[in-house]
C-alpha cells in the first residue's frame, strides 16, 4: 500500500508539467485563447489530482493556480493575451520576492523544502548561496519572458514558455542537485544512492 502522502516521480511530472502539454498542444491546433481556456481547467484537474493523490496541495501549486486563474480569466474577458504572457513574469517575480525576504529575515526555504528528502547536515551557508542563485535564476526566467514575449511573436513565446522554460527549469533543478551533493557527506551520498 503506497504512502498516501507521496507520489511518484512520474505522478508529480504529470501534475507539474500535464498542464503546460495540453496548452501548447491546444495552441498548436486552436488559438491562445482557446490553449488559456484548458489550461485553466487543466490547472483545475492538477490540482484536484494533487489533493486525491498526497493529501494536500503545495503551496506553490495553489500560487501557480491563483495566477493562472487571475491572468488568464483577464486574458479571456478583455481579449488580450498580454495578460496571459505576463503571467510567468509575475510568477518568477513573486518566486524571487519571496526567497529574497525570507533570505534578509534568515529563513532558508529552499532548505525546509529539500532537507527533508536529505539525510546530511549541510551548512547554512550552503543554503543560502543556494538560495542567491535560486533568486539570480528567478530573475533572469523573469527578464527573459518580458523580453521574448514584448519582442517575438506569439508562437516564439509559447515555443519559449513551454520548452525553454522547462528545459532551463530541469537543468536548474539538476545544477542545485549536483551543489547539494558535493556539500554532503561521503558516507550519506552512498546511502541516498542506496535508497
């Protein structure tokens, strides 16, 4: 019987990413309007899988869903997709806000989030540098939407928004991944390995 709190790797893919999929794919054969519009609902399914499936709905799930309903609802009611394309800039800006003040007031919460699934005892300072480069990464996922999608055409900042923004996100996920084990100890590296 599986841990009602816990899903697999390939279950929170789907939460995370199913909705990104469907929109771009209903924007290839419709329009952004209609690719908001499911997007909306399909935002609604992730949540209500996450709930069914850990019990609970993160924190930044329930954010990402506050955003997506507010730009999008905008974007589908006035009919201006600016909204819609402002989103991930308000959502990195407000990813980055949020690590820089609990950083000034000394909270680490890239540790509270990550050092549950880890065994060692890694440094404060370890997590705080961490946690600059999380904001630095935030900012830069920021300035890059504002840019594409103020300079390109839609179809560059959808192409942008789904697979550059994935690709960059991973491979940021990777690069705190490979820090994190180069600061833990030899002998919790091989147990997590083990695991």
């Amino acid at each position: 019987m599986t841990d009602k709190n816990t899903t697999s790797p390939l279950q929170q893919m789907v939460i995370d990413f199913g909705p990104l999929v469907i929109f771009f794919a209903t924007y290839k054969f419709y329009d952004l309007y209609i690719a908001t519009a499911v997007f909306m609902v399909a935002i609604i399914i992730g949540l209500a899988a996450s709930k069914i499936m850990t019990g609970q709905v993160s924190g930044m799930l329930k954010f990402t869903f506050v955003i997506v309903m507010v730009m999008g609802g905008l974007t589908l009611y006035l009919r201006d997709d600016t909204f819609v394309k402002m989103k991930p800039t308000i959502v990195y800006g407000v990813f980055a806000a949020i690590l820089g003040i609990s950083l000034i007031r000394g909270q680490l919460i890239i540790k509270n989030m990550l050092s549950k699934t880890l065994e060692g005892d890694i440094d404060d300072t370890v997590w705080q540098s961490l946690t600059k480069q999380a904001i630095g990464f935030f900012a830069a996922m920021m300035v890059v939407n504002e840019l594409v999608w103020r300079t390109q055409t839609t179809d560059t900042w959808v192409s942008v928004k789904v697979f550059g923004f994935t690709a960059a996100s991973f491979g940021f996920t990777i690069w705190l991944i490979i820090n994190l084990m180069k600061h833990m100890p030899e002998e919790d590296i091989k147990k997590e390995a083990e695991e």
